[in-house]
C-alpha cells in the first residue's frame, strides 16, 4: 500500500494540481514509512570514477614528472612579476574561462602531455588579461613555466588513446604556466595552469582560453594583502634564475633585483635544506623565497616540489610534490586536426577499452568506433537499461527511484561488490622508482614508459554510471597532487563526512588503514546517510588542517571545487612520524593555499582572510527554533504556540516545511492551509517570535507559476548539454528547472524575489530555509546534476558542482537584505549545501540524520569538523530527521543541542509528532531546563560568535584549538569547548548516569551547575586528567573554565527577544592564579548598524583577587553618540558570582569612576568558595571597579 500512497502524494499535485487538497497529501506521507539504510548503488566510489581509479595509489605516477625550466624564472619582490610563456616571454597564465574553455572548450588526457608541438602560437594577448581579471587576490611574485619530463610512452598506447591524430614524427611536450602568490600573513599560493593557445593547427583550440575557476565567488580579496616591495627575498643560485631578467628593474649587477647576493643565497638554502633533510650540495637545483615573519617557500626545479617553511628551525610545516604523484591532464579537443576535411579527423576514442577489475587486472572492452562516440556525443538522452521492465515511470522519490503509473515504485539494488583497491604497494614502487631515475640522469629513461597491461583508459572521453551517461566533451583534465605534513600524525578538515573529526587513514604500509576508499568531496543529497564512511555528503570544504606538539599548527588549501577525492596515509612507525593526503580533482587547476600557522589563532586569522569571515548573525537565531515536516495549517501553527507559551518554554522560531506552498512552487502559499499568512506571522512576531518557510532550488515548471514564467523569459535557467534548452530535471514538484547561480544577473534577479512585493504574504519577521541545493535531482546521476550540462557561460557543471549550494545560500541571503528599506537589517538562512566561504552567508545544518543513539554521537564529531573549515553556525537537528525517538534520546539530544551552535528541532512527517510536551510532564521540564540553560547564555553565545567573526576562530572548538600542546586531546571529539571558556561533554549512550571527561591541567574548572571547583590531580605532571563525572538523566557534564568571566541572563522568558533590556549576572572563575577575564558583547541584536554606524560596546572584565581587584569594567565603543552603546539602563549588572575564592574578604567596595568608593553587601559560601554581590547598581556600558 506505501508505494500507491506516494505515487498519490507525490504525483497527483503535479498532474492536477488544482484537484490536489494538502490535508489528504499530509495524510498520505504520514502514513508511510521511511526506509532504513543509504542505498549504495546510486553513489559512485573511487573505483567507479575514471579520474579517481586512474590516478588512485601512483598508476599514473610514471607519466608525469614536472620540473622548473630555470630560464623561465621571473622574480618581482612587489607582486607584479610578469607571466611567462613557453618560450620564456610574453603574457597569461591560467584562470576562468567560457563556453571555449575547460568548462567548454577543450579536452585532455592522461596521456595528454603530448598535447602541444614545441613551436606552436602563442596565446593572445586578450587571453592572459582574462586570465589575470579572474585571479583575485595578490598577484604574482614569482613566475616560471613547468614542464612535463617524463618521456614518451610507448606508441602503442599513445596511437590507441589518440587514434590517428597521434603523429609519431613529431616532437610533443606539454607545458604548465606556475606562478606563486605571498600574503604579508605569510600564506603563500602556488598555482599551476595550463598555457594557453590559440593555434587551431596546434591544439584545436582546446587552450585557447585559460580554464574556469571561481576566484570570484570564494576568494576575498578584500583582506588578501600580499608583500610588498623589498618584503620578499629570492634565493637561488643557479646562473639561469641569477640572470633572468625582471621587472622593473634589475639590480647594478644585473641579478635579479630582490634576489639575495650569492654568499646569502647559498647560507639560506643550505639552511633550508638541512631542515628539508636533503643534502646541501643540490642547492642549484633549488630556489627559495623568504617573507613575513620568518617563512620561506622552497621549490626544486626537478622533479618538481615545494618546501613550507616557517620560524628558523626544525622540518617544513608542509611539503608539496615530493611523493611523485603531481599530475595534470592538460586539455586536448575531442576532434583531432588534420585527420580529414573541416579539421576533423577520428575522434580520440580507444579500440580497445581497458578498465580495471576487482581483481585488479584489466578487462578489454570492445570499444565504440568514431561514428558509434559521435552519436552518443550528440544524442544528449540518457540511456535506459532494462531495469523498468517497460513499466511508465511517473516520478521520483528522493532515494532517485522511479515511481510507476501502476502505483509501485522501483526497488533497490544491491550495490556491486568492490575491490579493496589497496595499491600501496605501488605507491611505494613509483616512489622508488622515481628515486631512482632521479638519480640515473637521463639513463634507463626508456625503462620510465609506463606499463600498457596497467594503464586504464576506460572512461577517459566518455562514463557510464547506472543509465546515466557523462558525455566528457572535454575528455579527460584531471590535476592532483600530494602532500605532507611532517612531525604531524593528526590531521583535520575535509568536511562533511558523518566520521570522526581526525582524519582517519585511507590507504598504508601492508593494507593498514581504517577506511578503504578515499574521503570523497561532491555535494550530494544522500538519503539516509550512513556512519563511520568517507562517502560524500551534502558540502564540502576541502581544507587540511595539521596539528603536532612539535610543528605546531598549518594548513592546506586545495582550491578546485569540482569533484574531489583525498586519500590520508600517516607514517608513524618512523624516527620523524608524518601524515600524507592525496588530493585528485576531476578538473579546475592546482590552486594550492600554505597556511603557516603556527597556532590555530594565527591560522584561523589566516584562513578567514583567505576565505572571508562569519557574518554576525540576529540573535534571534541563536535560540531555539522548532520545526517539523509539516505543521499542517494555521490552525497547527497556533496550537503549537500556543502550547509553548503556555509552558513559559522559550522559543524563538517556527519552521514550515514545502507543503506550506500551492503545489511546491515556492515563494507561494497553499490557500487552503495557510489563508492568512501576513497575519499568521504577525501574531507570532507580536509574541516575539519569527517564521521560516523553506524554498529550493528547483523550480517547477509550469507555465502559470510566475517565477517560472519569468525565469523562462529572461533565459536564466541551467541548459542541457548543447546549450539549447533548459535542463528538465525531477524533484518535489516534479518536472523542474534549475536557476544558475553562477551568474550574477541571475543571482540579482532570485534576490528580488524575496522582495514584499514580489513573495506575497511575507512580511519581515519571515526568513528563509534553503534546501535540496546540492542542487539535488531524484532522477539525476547520483540524485544530482549531469555534470555536462551548462551554465549560461557555457561552463559545465562538472566545473561548479561543489559552488552551487553556496552560491544559492548567498543570492537568498542577499535577497532577505535588500527587501528592507535601507538593507539594514541582518539576514537568516539555513542551508543544507556549502563549500568553502559558506560562513559568510548564514547557517548549515548536517542534514537527515536518524533518531538513534550513534546519530547523536556522531553529531559532535560532524560538527567539530565543520567548525575546523570555520563554518562555526552550524547544527544537527535535535531528536534526529529519521524515526521515532523515545525521552531519553530526546532528553539527552536536547542537553546536546544546547550546547551547539545552531539549535533546531526536526522531524521527518513520518515520524510522531515530538513537540517537548507530547513525552509527559517530567520529560518537558527536562526538556526546557535544557533549553533554559541556552538562553540563560545567549549573551555569552553572541560575545563568541562576535569573536568568530573578528578573529576567525571557530565558535565550537576541538580541544586542540585551544590546548595545542596536549597532543593526548588532539584526537578528541566527544567533549569540546564553546569559545575559549565552556567545556562540554554530551551524553550520547543509553542508560548513562556518568561520563568520562578529560581536564586540561592548565586551567581550573568548575561545575556551571553547582559553581564547585573540580578536584584535579596536578602533582603528577600529567597534562591533562581523566575524571568520571556523575551524568543521570538531568545532567549534562558542562565546566566553566578558571579565569573566564561569562555573562548570563537569568530571567526565564519565552524568547529572546523578550530578553533584550534583562539584566546580566556575571559568573566569574578563578583560575589557579586568582585571576579571571572575560569580555560582553554588545549591539541592537538585528540591524547593521554595528558596522554602519559602529553602534556597539565591547565591555571586558577582568578580576586580580592577588591585586585586591574583586572585578574591574573597561568599555569600548564603536560610537560614544551610538544608541545601543549610551543605553545604559538596558545593560545592568544585578549579579556578580565568583567562584574560587579562598577566603572571605572582609569588605567590598565599588568605585564608579571618579565617584567615592561606597560597600558592597555580598555572601560567601566557605564550602563551595562561591562569593555573590547583589543589586551592585551598575551598567556593563560603564566603567567601575569592585575592590577588596
């Protein structure tokens, strides 16, 4: 019966919709049950990706070996060297592209090194100044071609990958234009592009234009400041480099001006490659370039590497190239010139099509033949097994499975077998091997032809996976590169995997890793996800972050945001432990950001200046919201509230899910359901709480929705593959179209949207949810976007995947700013998809996650690692999107929740209805205490969230960010800390009445609950200790650390609006040196005006009990004639707790500027040596002293 019951929910409104009554639909969905587990067979792994099997474990490694041309080294110290061409001189380097480029333009191979004749032209000018307008941020201080030295393979196989258009009396090489960008932060940028060509006799004109990248949506130039004349010092010896020329001036010597004398530059590199571990006599085979504080970035001309380095001793923080494993398939044209009349000639396509096996030899597969790849270039359909059996297919579910005209609906697959695919050992062959050939000089080069019986060419120009063809009209143009972190076993990042927060290793020495398949970076909508896995989830941030007690803390940035798999080893059986990734990206550039740290202050500094920083959300969103798919009508949403005032249990927000809509056409209301909704919102907001109504990407298609209307007019749609017709895609609302979001004009016209008059029956008090935008598509490959489709530049998706979810997030958000006169007041949206800068645009949440134990345990891990790629506003949703929970679950996931950034309950509309009172009295008053608990600390969240903004420290921290000489902590993440001052334990375990905890021992701690110091055993010089804590069912182990001060709001009241003007109580805690500081953050909560007009006070506390000074108040304004910052009747002081204090003092008197000291009344606890001032009539907008 479920099958019918969703073929009636889910068609009938898109084929008669005017017939369709919501009420019935709620029915119908809440009737059916939800399925259990992922289904495997509609993601791809490793093995099933061509670019990823091709290049995984070093199979390609012997067809790529760059080195520096040292002639073609420019140098200028300002940040203005010029680009290079092949030849040494002229112009461009690459970057975004068009319809002709490598989104759309051209193709490349594995094999494709031999793409361009020596001798070939040049590239016009007008390319290298595209090139240069879409590279934000510093421009180069260093520039050099690249080229590829591994020899020629065999004929054979170059004539099999190229058919005739391989011309073996010909000499090919393949090029690469690196240059090197440094920040005055000391992050430095190291970018290799392809050249680019105008010639069609030379290249076809694949590289006529650079490649598409996506500096503009990511990068935030703004704060990337690079070095400045005279900052920067090259170092090298070698005659080549020494005597290159350089703009604008070379030095009276006729060395490169900037360029250290010979005496230095040989002392710098020698030092260097000491550090490096490399033998000092290959300096000439070296170049250095010094900046900032104390950082240097060492390259070697071949084979090519890169050296990070910072202070002025011991190993590189991060080494770049040495494994042998940088590749970079240049673009080539699927016709081949030459072969025929118009310039056509047979297309590359292989006779025999090698794929590897589960065994891990190789099948050869009959090829298609030119005419045979020709068709299915053109034909543009998908192709359709027989797995339908000839049934109608009237729909999809959102597990991507068809959904008959008979009222069934399509069962799953068992998802194929697979090999382990452990290829370490060749790994470590090619290494050797690479050792070795180093070391011949050119002898045995015949030996470098790679192997045919291990070369896979399936997939290169064309892929199948299920009935889902990618035409790759491109080809192949892959790039990768690995690297290490020496000194370092712990590393972090890559998010969103439903994994631990360290990364876990992927592949090592004999088989001895966790995880089988690499850590997988493509944006997908997965349908019940599963744990403990490297699969792709909804975003991703493809950031590395290292952290040793010994190196400190760096990072790495692998800007490519098209799909991405990352494989982790760690060598920790060495004298000198090290830990190694392996980035492999379908296309893009090697775009490579070297975060010098050394501690994650400084790194997050650097990162959000690279990136850009968290906007200061309203605070509004910092409280709980409540949401559920669906509350059914105006009627429920009444209920529902007026059910949680009744309770006096604090909320702030009430969330519709997509059946508030008239039939899923979004920025709409089903009349039906929803008659009033102005009014609806508006007797909420009256109440003090906002609403949020969820709109996706995908657009239904009917000619009488408005939007779609308009959109169709004004030619803003994603097309299909030739570019011609609007791409047709399936999900809630059936046949759908899809906004490009790249496109600015697009993104302008979405935010008009959102306009009063324009999204009928909203008003401001309505905010927005943005899901499903992946962009998920239930008939799509992978749920998702062919990835040959085009934007409206003619770039294909397979180049902006990854961008998509974020740049909808920021055109929404953009949207909800400009509806208000004067754009003043702050935005909130949620989104399910993102990528890196995705901080900068509103709220994440972690997706569909279960009601189940191992999902709440999960939850602080998922949101550990986002917090490493600073996506601090972040959440998972309370009581799990999947199933029934029961009240202890919900219990014990509302303490969690609490206690992390973004604080939503959900539920999946098959799941009963949990509003905090349905589990009965007992449970509710747990449930509120809990939540209570989080409004009593909003003002502290919004002080650590305003911190996240200025500094780029995340707001929910691994312990390792704030203790990172305790390496015991670093693989921690079932406790973490808010801030710098809150340390939190969840419980996630049934049953539990205590909790293990681990206490850094540098700090004292105390109970937030009973205020006592925690006994800790500091007499054994242990770093840290491990204590079990009690945890029942009304306790969540949270400590407030010894020399913090923390501002809370005591007052119970049911939203955080009605917060606004309640007076503070402050809870200092002593540390072992009787000192505490702390700071308050204060502004209007909701408009810009904190950077407009810079309405705002920063109030800091600090207490020095050894200095007689129980608490002093020092305040910061933006603007003395600020309305917040003058208010100070709405910023009182009625409480002041002190924890910690040794002894009774024997008086207290305040001091309010020059005003004389008068006493303070106040109680002391001798047991618990808690000190309280009442009522000590003062403001945290002015400055006043409490003295022993």
């Amino acid at each position: 019966m479920a099958p019918l019951l969703r073929l009636v929910a889910l068609v009938l409104p898109a084929l008669v919709p005017s017939l369709f009554l919501p009420a019935l639909a709620a029915t119908f969905l809440r009737a059916l049950p939800a399925a259990m587990a992922v289904d495997r067979s509609k993601f791809r792994t490793c093995h099933q990706t061509s670019f990823c099997r091709r290049h995984r474990h070093g199979r390609s490694a012997g067809l790529y070996e760059y080195k520096i041309e040292p002639g073609t080294v420019r140098f200028a110290p300002g940040g203005s060297a010029p680009p290079v061409d092949a030849a040494g001189e002229g112009e461009g380097e690459g970057g975004g592209e068009g319809r002709g480029g490598g989104g759309g333009g051209g193709g490349g191979g594995l094999l494709s090194k031999f793409s361009r004749m020596l001798g070939g032209a040049e590239a016009p000018a007008s390319a290298a100044a595209d090139e240069r307008a879409r590279v934000r941020g510093p421009g180069p201080v260093l520039t050099a071609t690249l080229v590829n030295a591994s020899p020629f393979p065999s004929t054979a196989l170059t004539a099999e990958a190229y058919g005739n258009c391989y011309d073996p009396s010909k000499r090919y090489a393949e090029e690469l234009r690196l240059t090197v960008h440094l920040q005055g932060d000391g992050v430095a940028r190291v970018r290799a592009t392809e050249a680019p060509l105008m010639d069609p006799a030379a290249d076809g004109g694949a590289r006529s234009a650079p490649r598409w990248t996506a500096d503009e949506f990511v990068l935030d130039e703004r704060e990337m400041i690079g070095v400045g004349p005279g900052e920067a010092t090259m170092a090298s010896v070698h005659p080549a480099v020494r005597a290159g020329s350089s703009s604008p001036a070379e030095g009276e010597d006729g060395v490169v001006e900037g360029a250290a004398s010979l005496e230095d530059a040989a002392a710098t590199l020698s030092a260097l490659l000491t550090r490096a571990g490399v033998d000092d006599r290959a300096k000439e085979n070296y170049l250095a370039l010094t900046y900032g504080e104390d950082v240097s970035l060492m390259l070697r001309f071949e084979p090519f590497a890169a050296y990070f380095f910072r202070g002025t001793s011991g190993p590189p923080a991060i080494v770049a190239g040495t494994g042998g494993l940088t590749h970079f398939e240049v673009r080539r044209s699927r016709d081949c010139p030459g072969g025929g009349g118009g310039g056509g000639g047979a297309a590359p396509v292989v006779a025999q099509k090698r794929k590897l096996t589960e065994e891990g030899s190789f099948d050869a597969d009959p090829g298609e033949d030119a005419e045979g790849a020709e068709e299915v270039t053109a034909g543009g359909d998908d192709e359709e097994d027989d797995r339908h059996g000839g049934k109608e297919i009237v729909g999809y579910w959102e597990d991507g499975l068809a959904i008959y005209a008979d009222g069934t609906r399509e069962e799953k697959r068992e998802a194929e077998s697979l090999p382990e695919d452990d290829g370490d050992d060749v790994v470590e062959d090619e290494v050797a091997a690479a050792a070795k050939l180093e070391a011949d000089e050119g002898e045995g080069r015949e030996s470098r032809r790679l192997d045919e019986a291990r070369y896979d060419t399936d997939g290169m120009w064309d892929e199948k996976f299920g009935d889902h063809h990618d035409t790759k009209p491109h080809g192949p143009m892959s790039v990768g590169m690995e690297l290490m972190f020496p000194m370092s076993t712990h590393l972090f990042g890559l998010p969103e995997h439903a994994s631990s927060t360290q990364l876990k290793t992927t592949h090592g020495k004999h088989g001895k890793h966790h995880y089988k398949e690499p850590y997988r970076l493509y944006n997908l909508d997965v349908f019940e996800y599963e744990l403990d896995e490297t699969m792709a989830l909804y975003g991703h941030v493809p950031l590395v972050v290292s952290q040793s007690a010994e190196g400190g803390t760096a990072g790495a940035f692998w800007f490519n945001p098209s799909e991405t798999f990352v494989d982790v080893a760690e060598d920790d059986e060495s004298e000198s432990p090290s830990s190694r990734t392996h980035f492999v990206s379908e296309s893009g550039v090697i775009d490579l950001f070297l975060l010098p740290g050394p501690d994650p202050p400084a790194l997050y500094a650097q990162y959000a200046r690279l990136t850009g920083r968290m906007e200061l959300p309203p605070m509004f969103a910092l409280g709980y919201h409540q949401c559920r798919w669906n509350y059914r009508d105006e009627a429920d949403v009444y209920a529902v509230h007026g059910k949680f005032e009744e309770l006096d249990y604090p909320y702030d927000v009430l969330w519709l899910d997509i059946e508030h809509t008239d039939g899923k056409r979004y920025f709409t209301w089903d009349k039906r359901a929803f008659p009033r909704p102005k009014e609806m919102q508006e007797r909420l907001d009256r109440d003090g709480r906002r609403m949020v109504t969820i709109i996706d990407p995908h657009i239904k298609r009917d000619d009488g929705y408005y939007v779609h209307k308009e959109a169709t007019r004004l030619g803003l749609y994603v097309k299909d593959r030739k570019g011609e017709k609007d791409y047709d895609g399936w999900c809630w609302p059936g046949s759908s179209s899809y906004l490009d979001f790249t496109t600015e004009k697009v993104r302008d016209w979405w935010a008009e949207q959102f306009g009063y008059d324009r999204y009928r029956g909203s008003t401001p008090s309505l905010f927005t949810w943005n899901d499903m935008n992946e962009p998920s598509v239930f008939n799509g490959p992978e749920v998702s976007m062919q990835k040959d489709l085009l934007n409206l530049d003619g770039v294909e998706h397979r180049e902006w995947h990854n961008l998509y979810g974020m740049l909808f997030h920021r055109a929404t958000s953009e949207g909800l700013v400009r509806r208000n006169e004067g754009h003043n007041v702050r935005p909130f949206v949620l989104s399910r998809s993102f990528f890196a800068g995705s901080q900068r645009h509103g709220a994440i949440w972690t997706g569909d996650n279960a009601a189940r134990w191992d999902h709440l345990e999960v939850a602080s891990p998922m949101l550990l690692g986002l917090n490493v790629a600073a996506l601090s506003f972040v959440g998972a949703d309370v009581g799990g999107f999947f199933g029934n929970v029961d009240a202890e679950l919900m219990t014990r996931w509302m303490q969690a929740g609490a206690y992390q950034p973004f604080f939503r309950g959900h539920a999946h509309h098959d799941s009963k209805r949990r509003e905090p009172w349905v589990f009965g009295e007992e449970t509710m008053v747990r449930l509120r205490r809990a939540a209570m608990a989080r409004y009593a600390l909003l003002p502290y969240w919004y002080t650590v969230f305003w911190n996240a903004g200025v500094t780029g420290m995340p707001v929910m921290r691994t312990m390792w960010m704030q203790y990172p000489k305790i390496s015991e902590l670093y693989s921690v993440d079932d406790q973490y800390l808010i801030g710098s001052d809150l340390l939190v334990r969840p419980v996630t375990s049934a049953g539990a009445t205590t909790s293990l905890v681990r206490f850094p021992l540098s700090d004292n701690w105390y109970d937030v609950d009973t205020m006592r110091h925690v006994g800790l055993d500091k007499t054994k010089g242990n770093t840290y200790a491990e204590v079990t804590v009690d945890s029942d069912i009304d306790k969540i182990p949270v400590y407030q650390r010894g020399g913090s001060v923390i501002a809370r709001r005591l007052r119970l009241r049911r939203s955080s609006r009605l917060m606004a003007g309640d007076p503070y109580t402050l809870y200092v805690a002593l540390g072992g040196d009787l000192r505490a500081e702390g700071v308050l953050y204060m502004d209007d909560e909701t408009t810009f005006d904190h950077e407009n007009r810079q309405d705002f006070a920063v109030a800091t506390f600090s207490s020095s009990w050894g200095d007689s000074v129980a608490l002093r108040n020092e305040v910061r304004r933006g603007a003395e004639d600020g309305a917040n910052a003058s208010a100070k009747e709405d910023r009182i002081v009625e409480r002041v707790i002190v924890m910690g204090v040794p002894a009774e003092p024997r008086q207290l008197n305040l001091r309010l500027g020059d005003k004389t000291a008068t006493p303070l009344e106040f109680q002391y606890d001798d047991v618990s040596k808690v000190l309280v001032v009442r009522k000590p009539g003062v403001s945290a907008l002015e400055e006043w002293t409490m003295a022993l």
